[in-house]
C-alpha cells in the first residue's frame, strides 16, 4: 500500500491557530520543529518540569471559539501571528514576557468566562502534544471522506489538529497500522497507538462554534471515538506534500 503525502500541518501554541507548511525535516525521537512549542496555562493549572497533560491549557475542547484561530509563525523571530474572525490580528513573541498581557486582553475574550482562565505562556523543551510520546498526529483524508459522508457534512481537516494527512489510504485501515512502520519521503515512523478524540472535533473551525457531533458519529458506526494515529519518528528526513508514504 503506497499514496502521497496530501497535507503537512503545524500548531505553534497548543489550542491556539494551525498553519499549513509546504516540507519539514524531522528528527528521530522528537516532535515536529515547533509544534505545540508553547501552550497557554490556565489559572488552575498545575505544571511540572516538562511536558504537561492538556489538562492544565487553554483548549478548544474547554473553549470552542479557539478553534477559529489560524496562526503564522516567523521561525527567525520566534514571532506569532494570530487571526480570529471575530478578534482581528495580533503578532507578538511568546517568549517575551513584555508581550503576555497583550496577548491575553487579545484571547481571553475567547475563552468562556465560567472556565479558568488563560494566565501564561509556557514551553517544555518538547512539543506539548496530547500524549506523552515525542509523537505527530498521522491522519487519512479518506477516513475523514468516509465519515463526513456518513454524517451529511464536510468536515475541515481543521476539525482533527493534525500534522500529516495521508492520501490513497482506505478507509479506516490506517487503525489497524499500530505496530508498523511508516516511511514518509525521507522519514520513518513507527506507529504506537490511535488517537481518541475529544469535543474540540465538533467545532467548526471557520466560526468557532460547535456544530458537527463528530463523537457521536464515531461511536455509531464504528463503537469508538478514534481518529487517526501517533507515530514517533524513529528516521529522521525531510519530508513534503507529495512525497510517497508506504508502509515498511
């Protein structure tokens, strides 16, 4: 089985906007470059040294109206560009602190006001993923085809915050990948498990607002909530949209 690689994707801060990238080169044992590179604590959070459980940042799964944002990130700078349809644009350096209060009078109004609140922006030397693994998030357009189908909607592959899609897949099979290896123009990756979704897949990501039971579709048809797959890059390479993925 062999296709090509249709999309590479990125999430600077964690929750908070995703970009789209032409190539990248990736490093054995770590995350993607910059992915989930920060992530914004909420007042309750409570941190350690390192990578942290999703539970203590601001997400769209606790805060739907993040979903609509997109980001830029000038990689020289470290700088952010942020765009949310109905918050306009801010750039800021997420490492300067002299920049965290404007860039919280900008988000907080997108966070509901019953939840904890966005109170800093932090790093962990290592992409903040939702797993504890070094790992990208490995999706199938036709998964996603099959089930926007199922559900009488297009679903963005906005909806899912994933960092490689894959062409020529069928359906469904890539859940059965755990285990394997994949090789992505001059990458390998070995697959570790599924991803579980949570209700940040509901959200449009044009508007913010909830409005497909992609959950409940899941559990329907298929008696799960999984979509998609962890794999930890174990060859590093380059690699980018169209280049052959096949399984090794």
């Amino acid at each position: 089985m062999t296709g090509r690689l249709a999309h590479i994707c990125r999430h600077p801060i964690k929750g908070h906007g995703r970009e789209t990238l032409a190539s990248v080169r990736l490093f054995a044992g770590e995350c993607m470059a910059w992915d989930r590179h920060w992530a914004v604590a909420h007042e309750a959070a409570k941190l350690v040294p390192g990578w942290n459980r999703c539970v203590n940042f601001a997400r769209g799964a606790k805060a739907p109206a993040l979903m609509a944002i997109t980001s830029r990130l000038d990689e020289a700078t470290a700088t952010v560009t942020l765009h949310h349809p109905e918050r306009g644009e801010i750039s800021f350096r997420p490492d300067d602190p002299t920049d965290l209060q404007r860039f919280l009078a900008w988000v907080t109004p997108l966070n509901p006001p019953e939840r904890a609140q966005p109170v800093a922006i932090v790093t962990g030397g290592r992409g903040m993923t939702d797993t504890q693994l070094p790992a990208l998030s490995i999706l199938s357009t036709n998964s996603l085809a099959d089930l926007s189908a199922r559900m009488g909607i297009a679903l963005s592959k906005d909806r899912w915050r994933g960092n490689v899609w894959l062409d020529n897949v069928e359906p469904w099979a890539e859940l059965g990948w755990v285990g394997k290896h994949l090789a992505i123009g001059g990458a390998v990756f070995k697959i570790e498990e599924r991803i579980e979704r949570c209700s940040a897949t509901t959200v449009d990501p044009e508007t913010g607002r909830p409005n497909a039971p992609t959950l409940v579709a899941l559990n329907t048809h298929f008696g799960h909530q999984d979509f998609g797959l962890y794999g930890v890059v174990v060859e590093s390479g380059p690699i980018a949209v169209g280049d052959e993925w096949r399984l090794a």
